[in-house]
C-alpha cells in the first residue's frame, strides 16, 4: 500500500478523534486554539506510534516523538490563533487544520522525523 495513503488512513482515525474532542472543549467553554492544541495532543501520540510502526515502518524513539509533536502542534495552535483572531466559524478551523496537518504533516513525517538513514 502506497506510504501516503496509509499516512491518510491513520489521518482519517486521528481527525475524528481531533474534531469531537475539540468539539466537547469548544462546547465546553474554551477557545478554540486552546481546544484545537489540546484535541491535537490526544490525537498525535496515536498518530506518532502507528504512523511509525504501520506507515513508515520505524522506530518510535523519544526524539522523534519530540520532533513530530512539537512541528504538528506548532501548527495546531498556529491555525487555532489564526481562527480566533479571525473569528473563523469552528468548522473552517477543524477543515483547515486537517488539510494542512494531512499535506505538510506527510510530508515533514516523510523527510524529517521518519527518514531512513543512508
């Protein structure tokens, strides 16, 4: 199976993840960099293990978890903020987040945190 669609597979498991717990934080009272940042973390640490067992087929190591999460919740927040201070409709945010993190997240996942070494 082609690396990117199983990126996308794993994708599509943690999006819904991301949208209903940013869902019950935005519900209940939060902003929505706050919910968008918090909803992300669940969501990446399964993200980071089976995208680095089942898509890239490496090993999960400390410094790689560091490196995914601390990129991908740059982004998070980045497009929360971005969405609060444009008073974006939540559900632009949710989509706008997932096509970056989907597009931008292969990628960095493909040519920073899970490189093979040569």
């Amino acid at each position: 199976m082609n690396t990117f669609i199983r990126y996308a597979s794993v994708g599509v498991m943690n999006t819904l993840a991301h949208w209903a717990v940013f869902g019950l934080m935005l519900f209940s009272g939060f902003s929505q960099s706050v919910s968008n940042v918090v909803a992300f973390g669940i969501a990446v640490t399964v993200s980071f293990f089976a995208n680095a067992k089942w898509t890239f087929k490496a090993q999960a190591t400390t410094y790689r978890y560091m490196v995914y999460v601390l990129f991908m919740g740059g982004m998070a927040f980045s497009v929360g903020w971005a969405a609060d201070t444009l008073h974006a409709n939540p559900i632009v945010t949710l989509v706008t987040f997932s096509v970056i993190s989907l597009i931008c997240g292969f990628i960095y996942s493909k040519l920073v945190v899970f490189r093979e070494d040569k």
